[in-house]
C-alpha cells in the first residue's frame, strides 16, 4: 500500500513538472544587411579635377578626382560615376639640367561616394591616359616624363645648320667661304649645346581631364544601407569640359637655339 502511494505521488509530480511550460529562449537577432566587398586588385578608371606638373608640386599636395566607371559587385554598383577620390604627392623629383627625367609619386587615400559615406584605403597608379607623353613605372607606380634627347640633339642641329649660313656668308665676303662655314657651325653648336646644358628638360605634367587608372592595394566594404544614392544630387563632371592631357612633349615648344655672335 505505502509503495502504491510513493508510486502515485511521483506520478504526479512528473506530469506537474511536464504540465510547466520551458521558458521560452530570446529569439537570435537576424541582422537584415548585406555586405559588398569590393576585392584587392580591382581596377578603378579616374580623371583628374586637378592638374599635376613637377614645376610647382610639393611632397604632401592633395590630388582630386573622381571615378568615371561604374564599379559593380553581385550585380549591384557600389562605386557609381562621379564618386570623388583624394589621393597625395609622396614624392617629387624635377628633371635635370644635363640628364634625369621629371617624376612624382601619387598616393590614394580616400573614396567618397555621391552620398556622403567614405572610405579610407590604399591604391596605387597602374595605368595613364594614352594620350599623355609621361610613362608609368608599374612596379613603383612612379610617373616620369617624357626623355628630351632627340630634342636637344635636333636644336643642336639646326642651331649649328644656322651658324653655318651665316658663317659662309661671313666668309665670302672675306673670300673664304669654306672656312666661315665651319667656324660659325662650330660656334653655334659649341653656342647651342651650352644652352641644352643649362636648361632643365621637360616636367612630368598630368593635366585637368586625364585618365588614370588605379588598384586597389586592400579591400573596401560597404553594407547595402550605406549604397543608396535615391537622396544624392545629380550633377556635371567636373572632367567633362577638361582640355585632356597636354600633348606629347614632341609637339611642345622645344628648348630655344642659343644666340651665337655674328
């Protein structure tokens, strides 16, 4: 009898304990965002809003641009046209007087889309515009102007070609025309190739408007809320109405002949 009753009274207290409902855990949170991961080594086309020329740049000056191509990720753009780029010189090298080119260095800081939000990053140069006369180091990202030899050797040139007519001239009349010839080429050149020694060859010059192409060195990442641009106001490139690049260096006026006495 005593063993039926212990029996009945857990009988009842298991089917107490099971009439308790367990307590219900906190639902987990389900975040509802996406992310865009914009991956190392993509390649962004920019055009420039500012010029850059060796003659005036300091290490530390700001360079500004802006994209000019859609960049997409799963379909979705996340670095429309028109976002703004910030970038700075590191490095600035003027060309010389008897040799060595033009050159600066270009850093990329900073991404700033349409509708405010920004990214800090890093990117280096890796393509130039193919109209632009500098080169591009691609393994320093170094950009150089053009070399000027052929230039200097043409002023030369026509320099000694000028003092050689005025020479024979000079010389016939003093019945040796011959001999003028050679003194005045001679002077000319000696004239001209004093001038080329003292004059710096051409800067490393990237004008309003020209195409750069940049990499990026580290990821970027955006979440789906920070990628409307319904709210960002429309406007003009600033590229749009830029002369493009200067052009080569072959077309530029080149160094003047040195004046020679006669």
């Amino acid at each position: 009898m005593r063993t039926l009753v212990l029996f009945s009274l857990a009988a009842v207290t298991l089917a107490a304990q099971q009439a308790v409902p367990e307590k219900e855990k906190p639902a987990e949170k389900v975040s509802d965002s996406k992310n865009f991961l914009v991956d190392v080594g993509t390649r962004i086309p920019l055009s420039l809003i500012n010029s850059v020329s060796t003659k005036n740049a300091v290490p530390g000056d700001r360079v500004y641009l802006e994209t000019v191509f859609p960049i997409l990720v799963g379909n979705r753009i996340v670095i429309p046209p028109g976002s703004y780029v910030a970038g700075t010189i590191t490095e600035v090298k003027r060309p010389g007087k008897m040799k060595g080119r033009g050159e600066f260095h270009l850093r990329f800081d900073s991404l700033t889309l349409p509708n405010g939000i920004t990214r800090d990053f890093r990117a280096r140069v890796t393509g130039l515009d193919g109209r632009a006369s500098e080169e591009l180091d691609h393994k320093e990202g170094t950009i150089r102007s053009e070399g000027n030899k052929a230039g200097d050797v043409r002023t030369i040139g026509e320099t000694a070609a000028a003092g050689a007519g005025i020479g024979a001239l000079a010389g016939s009349v003093a019945k040796a025309p011959g001999m003028g010839a050679a003194i005045g080429a001679g002077a000319a050149a000696a004239a001209a190739l004093v001038g080329v020694m003292f004059t710096r060859g051409p800067e490393a010059v990237l004008a309003k408007g020209t195409t750069i192409e940049m990499v990026l060195d580290r990821q970027v990442n955006f979440e789906e809320a920070e990628l409307d641009f319904s709210s960002a106001t429309p406007r003009r490139s600033a590229s749009s109405d830029a002369g493009g690049p200067l052009p080569s260096v072959k077309n530029q006026p080149q160094r003047r002949p040195a004046s020679f006495p006669f």
